[in-house]
C-alpha cells in the first residue's frame, strides 16, 4: 500500500519518479522530489522501496550522491544539496543513512549506505537536492507500481508546441499541436479530456498570459494526413501550476496506432500574447502603444518580465511586503503584466529595496484573478520594510533576440565587441555597431537582449577585443536608446543609409554586462528639510567660483558682492544589488587644487531651479570629490571612504551625505525674481555609472521665493506617484536632460 504523501499547507506537486536501473540482486527502488516551495528539478528526496513511500537521511551525503539521484531521475547533473528538512520534513519510514556514493551508480540503491530501514536520524535530517534543469536526451521515464496510479507529476524530457508550416515565420510561436519529448521521441497527447486548464498552463510556461479558441478544421486534416504517434497518458492540470512538470499525471490511454484517440485528435493549444509580444512575420516584434496607468508594474530587474513588485495605491507608488509572498501570487502579476505564469515568487528585496510605502502584506491568490490589487491581503502593513520586497521572474516568450546579436572577442561571455545580424544586398551578414554617440543606455539594451542581465559599461572603442574580422563593416549607425526598448533594432537609428566616419573595427562599440547593479535614491525629506537661503561674499567664494558653481553673472561681480545661494543637504541611498562606483579609475581623476582633493565624477548631481512651465532660470552641478559610505543600515559595513585618495564609492545598504555646508551645494539664484518655481535634483544625470533603475534619480520640490526666504514642499522621487500627479509637475516631461 502506499504510504502518503506529506502535506505542508500548500505542498507543491511532487515531481521525478523513477525506476532505478539497477543490476541483479540490487534491490528496485524509485525516487522522487517532494516538498513545500520549490521549483519541479528541486526537493526532498524520497524513496520508494518495498511498496511504501520514505525519505534519505542528510548524514554523509554528498554532491556525488546528489548527482546520482538527479540521473537517475532522468536530469543530466546535480547542482546542490542540503541538509535539515530545507523542503520540510517528510513522513514515513527514512529509508536511507549514511549513504556514500562515488556518482558513477546507476542507482541509489547501487550507493553504500546502513542498508534500508537502518537508521538513527529523525525528519529534520532529510536531505534535499537541487538538479540542473536539462534533462537527459532519449532518457526513458519507467513507470511501475510505485506510479502506475493517477495524480503523479508529468515526466517527459522536453514539450514544445508545433506550429503548422503557416505559422512557422511568426515571432512568437503563439499556436500548434502540443508535442511532448519522452524516450527520445516526440509523441502527441490525445485530445480526450484535455480542458482549458491545461492549455492555460501551457501558455503560462511559454511566456502568454491566457489561452484562446482556434479553428479545429485545419489542424483536424492535418492530423489526418499524418502519422500519429501518442503518449501513453492524459494530463491532470489545475491552471495553477507553474509549467506542465507539475501537474499530475491523467489516466494511462491504451496504444493503439491511429485508433489510440478514437474520439480526438492530438491536442492543440492556442495562446494570448502579452502587448508588448504581439506577433509580426518580419520584425518579430510591433511596438507597444501608450496604455492607461497600470495599477502593477515591475522595478529593478535587468531582464524583461522580473523585477520588484510595485502597486499604486492612492496615486503613490509603493511595494508589497513578502509574508506568504508564493507563486500563485506572483503568476497573478506576471499575466496581468502580459508575461507568462512565474517561474520563481522571490523574497527579501532579491531585486532592491523599493521606495515610498508598502502597500500590500499577506497577500493571498486563488491564481485567476485579473490583478494583483484583487487578491486578499493585510492593509496593516506593520514591521514590514523594504528588506522584505516582494518581486517575481516571469516566463517570457521565445522571442529569438539573442539570436541576432552577439559579443566578440571578450574574455568572458559577458563582454566584447557588439556585433548585429543584419540584411545586405539580400543576404544576413554579420557587422558591427558605430560607437559614435554610444552610451549606457544603449549598452543596457544589449545586455537585456542577450539575457546578460545590466549594463556594466559602455565602450566606444574595443581593439583590444578581437572580434570576426570578416564582421569589422559598420552595419548600424546613429543608435539612441531610451533604455527600456527589448532589442537594439528598436532603438532609433540611421537604418540602411550607415553614417561612421570613424568607421566600426577598432572603434565599434561594445559593452560588459553585469547580473545586479546599484541604484541611487536621494532622499527628498532631507533635502524639504535642509532648504535655507545664505548671502555669501564672492571674495569667500573664489574656489567655488573657479569650479563653475555660481551663475555666469559671478564672472563680472565685485569682490565685495554678495551671491544669494540656495542651499540644502542631499542625502543618496544605495538601494541597489551591488555598489556604485565611479566610472573612471584612480589613475584618471582630476585634482583640483584650491578645494585640495580629487573629483571621481565631474557632475555627480545636476541641481535646477525650473519655471511652472519648465524652463530653466538657475542651475548648480555637483562633482563627486569624495563618494563614501557616510552612514550605513544596521548590520552594513562601511567600504568606502575617500580620506588620502581612498577608495570611492557607496555600498549597498549605505549612503553619502553631501551637507549644505559644503562648496557647491546650492543654487545661486542672486539673478531670479520672486515667484514660484520647482526644484529639481538629478543624480548620475549623465547616466555615466549603469544602474537597475533611472526613473528615481530625479527629485523635484515647489518653491515659493518671496525674495528673501524660500518654502520647499511637495517634495517627491520620480517615478513614486501616478502619471496624472506627476504631469503637474511639467518639466519631468519637458525639460529631462539630455544624456549626451
């Protein structure tokens, strides 16, 4: 009889039976991963062995036995393993101690161990696994007694969905005959009992927020034309899983040749694309329009479809606390975003720390509905900080974009030479990019279409990285992203008419990449705090002046007059994943004797006073002379601090200081008339040091000047409220800076 299988609350669906390929007289046993919150190639290890379900104990394993239990579950290799009940603690007999394996077994059973039944651990010693996720070309799933019933998981080795020949050129494959790989070979499933939960989960894994009706009577004639070879199972899904490895195995459908599915035919699924994945025959790709204001949107990822999630609620932006964060949840934000389901519901501010309040805590999905803002959740958002932001990684459509770009010549995959496929004189040829105007933004499109995460720098020449000489031609010219387009060829440029004066080979552009990034916020309440007015005498002001810091109106001003400044603190947090540092190295900073020290960044912060209407009436700029970790959160050690030509530089977690006290914290504003303006304040303006998020590196405040005090209020991040508040505020939309 077997053994139940253990239940923690919402127990994800048990994966990998198998039957152990073991030489004679070895005993037959089969393997499965189980437990709570895992992902279908991970689990609790369990056995199946003399009719009854147990687990392995954690004591003396290895990665050697990890890798033979990940073969013989049809992976090619094991990742990890760990100990103490990581999945939970299973129930049953522990059928496995001090299990030693060289990793050549075909079989756990194969492995030295106490032999079955002989052991002194308890549940919380049950070992655990995590396998690469490929899966064994040709590896057969056996099924015996162990699963020959209903309501085990799905095994097969690939699934695809076949398009018929007149959808094949559509970018993304969106409908076709499911196919799935098991044995080697692909075989289709009978329509009999397919329901539209498990075209729902298909679609989710391939990246489509839902599935849709199609039109039977092709796909019927051409299942007639050809040769029919079925999987010997239906499937069991309940809309809710992740991809088709975690639903539960249907009935077992007698083979029969073409009368094996007398009352079907083989399944076709049909799906929704996302907007922003619309199917096109020739670019693969169609623009996506402007849309009303989304009520979910994803921050801080560097691939599409993942990020940290935000909500709006009363016109803030804010993030949604972790506590029962899962993965129903976050396929709820993944669809409605028009991504597939989610791959992985991630926790502890795994994409940065967020901004502003927190929205959501608790919150519970059923999975359906249309919106995260739908589902149940705590309003009392107490004891949750931004170390605790909820984000997702969602499944995206198989776009083919790395396919038509790739890096030449670096020293590892995550850097070179940029090099695009593009069409000339009729054919596809390989070619590089003119790195005239080349920048950050650019270099972050890259590295999101390769999948290589954010950009790490921009490079405008790279002859110390050998590319394909064959590809030197400059094939794209005059590139200009905003940063959030999918693929370089979205971004603005020359098309075929290529205009390089400095040619591409030495001089092409290329980039590194990076998995996490900084990301700078000033702190607005510091600054609405610190707001004063001072009356300073030029003669005190020589150092400053000869830095540019006062308006050009200083440049004929006597020694004995006055400058009115406006001065404030800014205090920058580093929210990110990794810290910022300046782009330029030690050997390269400038050294400006009257201040004595060394500026890093020549414009660290862009400081402007703004008309209602957004034009410009004052401005200030601000070199960074000594980034450092001034304060630091809990727990964070200061890293950087500048003192005889330290290191420079802001630590995750940490944040600098600039006090109003200080040369060049201000706006001059000895030549602007009373009346009300905006402040605004732009960190890393010129985009020279990449980070995860730009959207809040711009801070604005009104101002009222009566001539002889100022009232700052309503300061805000960009990005942190609605798009109708923040149209209120024209020069975020007027009068954002260029970056070149």
């Amino acid at each position: 009889m077997l053994h139940p299988v253990a239940v923690f609350g919402a127990v994800s669906a048990l994966l990998g039976l198998c039957r152990a390929q073991s030489g004679p007289g070895a005993p037959v046993i089969q393997l499965r991963l189980a437990g709570d919150k895992r992902k279908h190639y991970e689990g609790r290890v369990e056995v199946f062995y003399n009719g009854e379900w147990g687990t392995v104990c954690d004591d003396d394993f290895s990665i050697y036995a990890a890798q033979v239990v990940c073969k013989e579950l049809g992976f090619v290799d094991a990742a990890s393993w760990s100990p103490s009940a990581k999945y939970g603690r299973g129930e049953g007999r522990i059928w496995l101690d001090n299990v030693h394996c060289s990793g050549a077994e075909k079989s756990l059973a194969l492995c030295e161990s106490n032999g079955f039944g002989v052991s002194d651990c308890k549940h919380s010693e049950d070992v655990g696994v995590v396998c690469n996720q490929r899966r064994i070309p040709g590896f057969k799933f056996t099924r015996n007694q162990a699963n020959s019933e209903e309501g085990l998981p799905v095994q097969v080795e690939d699934v695809r969905i076949r398009a018929t020949y007149s959808h094949r050129k559509r970018i993304p494959i969106t409908e076709g005959f499911l196919e799935v790989k098991d044995g080697g070979k692909w075989r289709q499933i009978c329509s009999e009992g397919w329901t539209e939960m498990n075209s729902r989960v298909l679609c989710g894994m391939y990246g489509f927020p839902a599935e849709k009706s199609f039109n039977v009577r092709p796909y019927k004639l051409l299942a007639k034309r050809r040769k029919k070879n079925y999987w010997g199972f239906s499937v069991n899904c309940t809309g809710n899983e992740s991809e088709l490895s975690d639903c539960k195995l249907g009935r077992e459908i007698e083979l029969k040749g073409n009368k094996t599915c007398s009352r079907g035919m083989p399944v076709v699924v049909s799906c929704v694309p996302g907007r922003a994945f619309a199917p096109s025959v020739n670019v693969g790709f169609r623009k996506a329009y402007r849309v009303e204001q989304p009520l979910v949107r994803l921050r801080g990822g560097a691939n599409a479809g993942e990020g940290r999630v935000e909500v709006l609620k009363n016109g803030q932006w804010g993030t949604v606390c972790d506590d029962n964060w899962n993965i129903r949840a976050a396929t709820v934000v993944c669809r409605e975003l028009g991504f597939g389901s989610a791959k992985e519901a991630l926790s502890g501010a795994r994409m940065g720390q967020g901004i502003g309040p927190v929205h959501m805590n608790e919150v519970e999905c059923s999975g359906f509905e249309k919106s995260l803002t739908e589902c149940y959740f705590n309003r009392d958002s107490l004891g949750c900080s931004h170390e605790e932001d909820a984000a997702v990684r969602c499944h995206v459509p198989a776009m083919g974009f790395h396919n038509r770009l790739r890096l030449g010549g670096g020293r590892n995959p995550y850097e070179g030479r940029v090099e695009v496929l593009a069409e000339r004189n009729g054919s596809l040829v390989w070619g590089t990019v003119c790195s005239d105007s080349w920048g950050t933004m650019e270099a972050m499109v890259v590295c999101r279409q390769l999948g290589l995460g954010f950009a790490n720098h921009a490079f405008q020449e790279t002859w110390y990285w050998q590319g394909d000489s064959s590809s030197d031609a400059v094939v794209m010219s005059g590139v200009r992203c905003s940063g959030t387009e999918l693929t370089l060829d979205q971004c603005l440029h020359h098309g075929k008419f290529i205009d390089c004066p400095r040619g591409g080979g030495r001089f092409a552009a290329g980039v590194s990449c990076t998995q996490t990034a900084p990301d700078l916020v000033l702190s607005s309440q510091v600054v609405e705090q610190t707001t004063y007015l001072e009356d300073r005498p030029m003669y005190a002001l020589q150092c400053a002046h000869e830095e540019r810091c006062l308006a050009s109106s200083a440049d004929k001003a006597e020694p004995t007059s006055y400058r009115r400044l406006l001065r404030f603190s800014s205090q920058i947090h580093n929210n990110g994943q990794s810290d910022f540092r300046p782009r330029a190295a030690h050997h390269s900073w400038v050294w400006h004797e009257c201040h004595r020290h060394y500026h890093s960044m020549e414009v660290f912060t862009h400081y402007d006073l703004l008309s209602l209407n957004g034009s410009k009436v004052a401005e200030g700029h601000k070199a960074s002379f000594c980034l450092e970790d001034t304060h630091c959160d809990e727990g964070i050690q200061k890293r950087y601090e500048c003192a005889n030509f330290g290191a420079q530089g802001i630590t995750v977690g940490c944040w600098d200081t600039y006090r109003h006290d200080i040369d060049c914290q201000w706006i001059d504003i000895t030549d602007v008339k009373p009346g009300d303006y905006i402040l605004q304040v732009v960190i890393n303006p010129n985009y020279e040091v990449a980070e995860s998020d730009y959207t809040n590196n711009i801070m604005k405040c009104r101002c009222r000047y009566d001539g002889h005090r100022i009232w700052t209020y309503n300061c805000y991040i960009g990005g942190s409220r609605s798009s109708e508040i923040e149209e209120m505020f024209p020069g975020l939309l007027t009068n954002q800076l260029s970056h070149r």
